[in-house]
C-alpha cells in the first residue's frame, strides 16, 4: 500500500509539472502573445510584475521592496503548514502566470519539490533561503533535506533571504530598481535594529528559564540567535510523528528542570504538546500551556503577527511572558512530588 501510495503521488506530481511547463514559452522562443514578457508569466492587466510567493513571511518581505509596484501573492496563508502543503488546481493557474516565483528552498515545501525545481528550469523562479552560506545553516536529519530550513528565526540570517529577493526583483524589473534599492536599504537596516532588540530582550530573562518546548523543532534559529535552549517533540518536519518514547523523554526533561512553560504552534495540532502538558502533571508539575507562537506561517492580517517583523517580536513577547512564570507543583489530587 505504501509503494502504491508513492507511486500515485509521483505520477501526480509528474503531471502537474509537464502542465506547468505547457503554458510556458520555451527559452529562446520568440513567443509575441499579448501580455507575455521577458520572464515568460503573463503581465498583468496593470503592467505591473506578477511575483508568487509561497510563503506570506516571503510574500511579507516581498511587498516590503516592491511595494505598490508589484503584484504580490502567496500560495499558503495564515495557519497553513509548508511541510505538508498540496498544490490545488487554481496554484497552478497562478505558478503558470507568475512572471517570478520566490520559495523558501532547503526543503520546506516538500509537496512542491519537484514541480517548483521544473519550473526554474523555465521561468524565473528563486529559493530565496537557498542563498544563505551553508555554513551559517542548521542540519536536519529527520528530512530529505540537508538543512533546517525554518532559518526565517534568526533576523541577521534572514537578510540572505531578503536580499536574494531583492536581486530577483531587480532582475525581472530592472526599470523599478531605484525604487527597490530604497526600499530594500530602509528594510535591512530595519532587521539589524529589531535582531539587536531581539537579542537585549532575550538577554533579560535568567538563562536557566530560555527553555522553548514546541511541538516540532522549527525554533533551532531562533535559539541560536537569540540564547534559547529548543526543544521540539517531533523532529525539523510536521511530517514526522512523535512517539510514546518520545513523549515521555520529553515529560522526563520538563519535570526535572522544572520548565514552567510549553508552546503550542499556529500551523501544527496541539495534540502533542497538550499530551505532554497531561503526562507532566501526572509526574507532580504543572507546566502551563506559555501561548501559541507563529512557526511557519504568519498570523492573520492586522494581528501583532501578521508581518514578518511582527511575528519575531511577537513571538518573543509569548516567550518571554511564559518563561518568566513560575510553574509549581502539580494538583494535590496527583500525591506526589516532581520526579
């Protein structure tokens, strides 16, 4: 069943890419269609250049370069999981008539692989974190892929991301580059100033409290940035599944280090983290539920986190929130004592 399984899912994707590539002019061809341009997308009805975006974190940053001179739009919105992601029909539709498409790479839209790897051999199409030095990069060993790729975490890091998005932009629309050049400078120096705040933030709080417990391991960057212990149940991947070993190693760790906090995330079920919360009170210590912190995807727009530097900060804020409580000894129906 599973090799049947794999087999139907390749065959899909196989699909789904040669109809990408059919309504894609060939390199060098002399396609002359109304609304077709350099990149090979179809220019919208306003002229303006039409980047697709997988993610709205990289969507977020895009529109902070273009501004209003671009059209801008994301595959995945608020709560959606990367990991787990599946193109729709209407996703192709608009893969077909982007004249850019950014991803973040490193593996983060596994669903998608193969297809966004087949249109970059046709049309612009950038994975904007696969720009970052592979030695300033996180391995991951739970996955296909060599690297951790939740590398949005850690601000300075990111600025590779940004700047590969801003080259890409240039490239597609080089008569709007002072314009992109602008933006991007203000942006930049933006990130520097809230990666130096972040990092004072975090500093604040007693090192034996920066203990972040989340479902999967999506937080590893922003730990090293930053100055926190991570630990997630499941591995870099919501693919991944958690077991009873698993669990109770992870109940062992809070109990003993008296963690008085455990996060849940916007894009994953909180299930898991709910299931450790229960098996630590029945060991004698009441961990709270600390918040719920965006992992791989914004929170809706206009929320605190709805921006990409809105989501760092409001992501420390949870954080530090939690972590500065006490936690305690569990109810007195349990009788007995941490262990």
């Amino acid at each position: 069943m599973i090799r049947r399984t794999f087999s139907l899912a390749a065959l899909l994707i196989a699909a789904m890419a040669m109809a990408l590539l059919a309504g894609c002019p060939q390199k060098g061809s002399k396609d002359t269609q109304s609304g077709s341009n350099a990149t090979g997308g179809t220019a919208s009805s306003s002229g303006k250049l039409k980047v697709l975006c997988t993610t709205g974190i990289i969507a977020d940053c895009t529109r902070r370069i273009c501004g209003e001179l671009c059209e801008v739009d994301a595959l995945m919105g608020p709560g959606v999981d990367p990991h787990l992601y599946k193109a729709r029909e209407s996703d192709l539709t608009a893969l077909n008539s982007a004249d850019l498409i950014l991803y973040n790479g490193l593996h983060l839209e596994a669903k998608l692989a193969d297809v966004l790897e087949q249109l970059g051999r046709q049309r612009s199409c950038v994975a904007v974190a696969e720009t970052i030095p592979a030695e300033r990069l996180l391995g991951a060993s739970d996955t296909g892929g060599a690297y951790d790729p939740h590398v949005w975490f850690d601000a300075k890091l990111w600025q590779y991301a940004v700047e590969a998005i801003y080259s890409a932009l240039v490239k597609a629309d080089p008569g709007n580059s002072e314009a992109y050049a602008k933006n991007y400078g203000d942006f930049q120096a933006e990130l520097a100033a809230l990666d130096a705040s972040l990092l004072q933030s975090a500093q604040a709080l007693d090192p034996q409290r920066r203990v972040i417990i989340t479902s999967h391991d999506a937080f590893r960057y922003f730990g090293r940035a930053y100055g926190f212990e991570v630990r997630g149940l499941q591995g870099i991947s919501t693919q991944t599944e958690a077991g009873t070993a698993d669990v109770q190693e992870l109940v062992g760790f809070v109990v003993q280090r008296r963690i008085p906090a455990l996060f849940i995330e916007s894009s994953v079920p909180h299930r898991s983290i709910e299931a450790v919360q229960e098996a630590c009170r029945a060991r004698g210590w009441d961990v709270a539920i600390g918040g719920e912190l965006l992992s791989d995807a914004l929170g809706s727009p206009g929320s605190p986190g709805g921006t990409y530097t809105g989501m760092l900060q409001y992501n420390m804020d949870t954080v530090l929130h939690a972590l500065a409580g006490q936690g305690g000894p569990a109810e007195a129906e349990h009788g007995q004592t941490p262990r």
